[in-house]
C-alpha cells in the first residue's frame, strides 16, 4: 500500500508541477468548448438573420390587381417584378435552379373567373417553383406561401362575409400554451442527453489516451521505467498507481470540458438562438442521480483507463502506442454517436456491454429514465471488465521482455 501511495503521488505531481500539462488538460478544454459553441451560434445566427433580411428576386405571372395591391402593401422586402402570361418563364426557372433568382409564382390566366365560381366546378391553381435546396428560395416561398393564404381569406371574407360564421370549431385557440404538458427538467435532460454523454465519452478516452501513453510507454522510451522496476515497490503497486492517478487526471480534464459545455452552451445559445428548448437548458438532478452518475463515470473511466494502459504497456514506443489505441478510440466515438439518437428502453442488455453502456446509461440518466437495475448492471459490467483488464496489464508488468526490464 505504502508502494501505490508513493507512485500515485509520483504520478500526480509530476502533472502538476508541469504548466504545460496543466494547460492542456484544465485550461485549453474551456478555451476549445467556448470558442467552439461561440463560432458555431454565432454562424447559425448570421446565417438566420442573412436569410431572412436577404432582399430575394420575386417574379409573378398574370398577379389580380387585388394581389398586387395585397403584396404591394405587405411586402417591402423582396424585389417583385409582375410578369404577363406570354412571359418566357424557362429562362427564369433555369435561374431558380441555378440559385440566381428565388421565387416564380404563377396565377392561372383565369382566376378571375375561377374565384367568381361558387360553385366550386373551376377551382383555380396558383403555381409556385422554387428551389428548396437554396436557403434564400425556401424562404421567399414560405413568406409567399403566408401571404397567398392570407389574400385567400381576404377573398374568402369578400364572398361570404364574417368567416367566424363557417368556423365549425377551433383547436387551442384561446390558450396555446395549455396544451403542452411536459416536464422542465425532463425535456432540458432529453436534450443534454444527446450531447453530454458523447462528450463526456470522447473527453474520458482523449484524456486517458494521452497521459497513458507517456506515463507507460513514454517511461519505457526514457528509460525510467527500468529503473523504476528494480525498486523495492512492488509491480502491481507501481501498475496500480499509475493507472489511479490517470483516472483521477481524466475525470478532472473531462469535467473541466463538460462543466465549460453545459455552463457555456445555454448562454452562448439564448443570445444566438431564440428557441426556448436551447436557452433554458438546464441540468436538474437529486443526490441518488448523482451517486449514479458518479458511479458510472468512475467505472467508465476505469475502463478507458485499463484499455488505454494495457496498450501503452504493450507498445515499445509512443508511436506505435498511438497506433494501437486509435482504433479503440474510433469504437468509442461510434459508440457515442450510436447513442446519441433513440429513445429510452427497459431492456437489461445493452447495458450489460461494456463501453456502449456507459454513454448509453448517461443518456438514460440524463432523459430522466435511468432504473436503479439498468444503473448497477452498468457499472457492475464496465468494471467486471475493467478488472479482467487490469488483471492482463499485471500479468504484463511481470513480463520482463514486455517491460524491458
């Protein structure tokens, strides 16, 4: 015990007494994450705004007086150009096409006579081409497609009067907000589920997979692993202290990245973005929740940490440490992604995998749906797997052609 105490304590403070490291393993993560979120609402915001204050090329064929005077008076916008029905429209639509121009918007050269038919025997079709793939053509035609239905009841009022008169029922009309029943903390969870859980997953195995490679194999390179070996200290406290102090320095550079995340993301996004789901985010949790949460991170920690040693003690050098560890760290980002979208399940066997069940249980911690069964399988797991790790790095510290001791 007194061994693992002193390699631990070894470990960490060669980390800590080393600015750079500091810097890179607390400080740049919130430097990344703000400046990250920051560009990226910032582009969404300029981009919004662009678009809807983007002056779009408007061209309407055979347009009623009447609509020409609705437009005319709603429309200060866009640049309108009124066209007659023997107007050559191939050459604009090739320009909608190519994104030069946004919106063509075609009456039926009798729609005078049609809207004068109560019958309802000629109803006449108002035709719009556009181009969807364009952010400016989209636009222009959902603006129109407003103001179309609202000439429609203008139209609608002149042939029949009050239209209150023929409005059988309403739905939610006099309270909207009534009809949405939803709980805060749960839908902000549901949101954060999608994100934290892959970010926490990525930051734990990034983390762990560069302090691992040069506390195992960057001490075989310089040689102090040698050295080290030779002391009274036993293997498996020297294994053992080295891999607790990567688990300490992992959960605290991973923290420092979601903390910086979850504080960052609902304040960047409220000034960016006017939507309620994004500016109210917020984490609401009970002490059990906790607890979980907790739990679960050690243990996944444990294992990024076990996977990423067993390989750095494996290798001979950095590089071919790095080698080896990239295509377990490219299973933890599809894990992550993999478990990003879907909603909750009750089943027991995901979250017996090791790896896919950490994320996937942060998830269901997070969405509010997390069971006490599906957390204690998951962390019972992900360390019964960490421990059969451990027990293979062990093994390999006492290879002395491994160990190059």
């Amino acid at each position: 015990m007194q061994g693992f105490k002193l390699i631990l304590q070894k470990e960490l403070t060669r980390v800590f007494k080393d600015k750079k490291m500091i810097f890179s393993l607390f400080i740049l993560p919130v430097v990344l994450i703000v400046g990250i979120y920051g560009l990226m609402f910032a582009l969404i915001s300029s981009q919004e705004n662009d678009v809807k204050t983007h002056a779009s090329s408007v061209y309407i064929v055979n347009a009623p007086e009447s609509f020409k005077a609705f437009i005319e008076a709603g429309d200060e916008q866009n640049v309108i150009e009124y066209l007659d029905s023997d107007a050559q429209l191939d050459g604009i639509k090739d320009d909608i096409k190519n994104g030069d121009k946004e919106l063509l918007i075609v009456f039926p050269e009798n729609f005078a006579d049609g809207i004068k038919d109560v019958t309802g025997k000629t109803i006449p079709e108002v035709r719009t081409y556009y181009n969807p793939s364009e952010d400016y053509s989209a636009n222009a035609r959902n603006m129109y497609l407003v103001y179309l239905e609202s000439y429609r009841q203008v139209l609608l009022s002149e042939r029949i009067g009050d239209l209150s008169k023929i409005t059988m029922f309403g739905v939610d009309v006099s309270d909207p907000e009534a009809a949405e029943l939803y709980d805060d903390a749960k839908a902000s969870g549901k949101i954060l589920g999608m994100l934290v859980p892959y970010i926490i997953t990525i930051m734990l195995f990034a983390g762990a997979m560069g302090l691992g490679v040069d506390t195992f194999t960057g001490e075989k390179e310089r040689g102090t692993m040698s050295s080290l070996l030779i002391t009274p200290v036993s293997r498996m406290s020297i294994a053992m202290g080295k891999i607790v102090s990567l688990m300490i320095l992992s959960v605290l550079s991973a923290a420092a990245y979601v903390l910086s995340m979850v504080i960052m993301m609902p304040l960047m996004a409220s000034k960016a973005m006017s939507g309620e789901a994004i500016s109210s985010l917020s984490i609401k949790m009970t002490p059990v929740q906790i607890i979980e949460l907790a739990l679960i991170v050690i243990a996944l920690v444990y294992l990024y940490v076990s996977i990423v040693s067993l390989v750095a003690v494996f290798a001979k050098t950095s590089k071919e440490a790095s080698s080896y560890i990239m295509p377990a760290y490219m299973l933890v980002i599809v894990v992550g992604m993999l478990t990003m979208y879907g909603e909750a399940t009750t089943d027991l066997l995901p979250f017996a995998i090791p790896i896919y069940n950490g994320p996937l249980a942060i998830k269901a911690l997070f969405s509010q749906s997390l069971t006490p069964v599906q957390c204690l399988l998951s962390v019972a797991s992900t360390l019964l797997a960490s421990f059969v790790v451990t027990y293979l790095i062990a093994k390999m510290f006492n290879n002395e052609k491994i160990m190059g001791a």
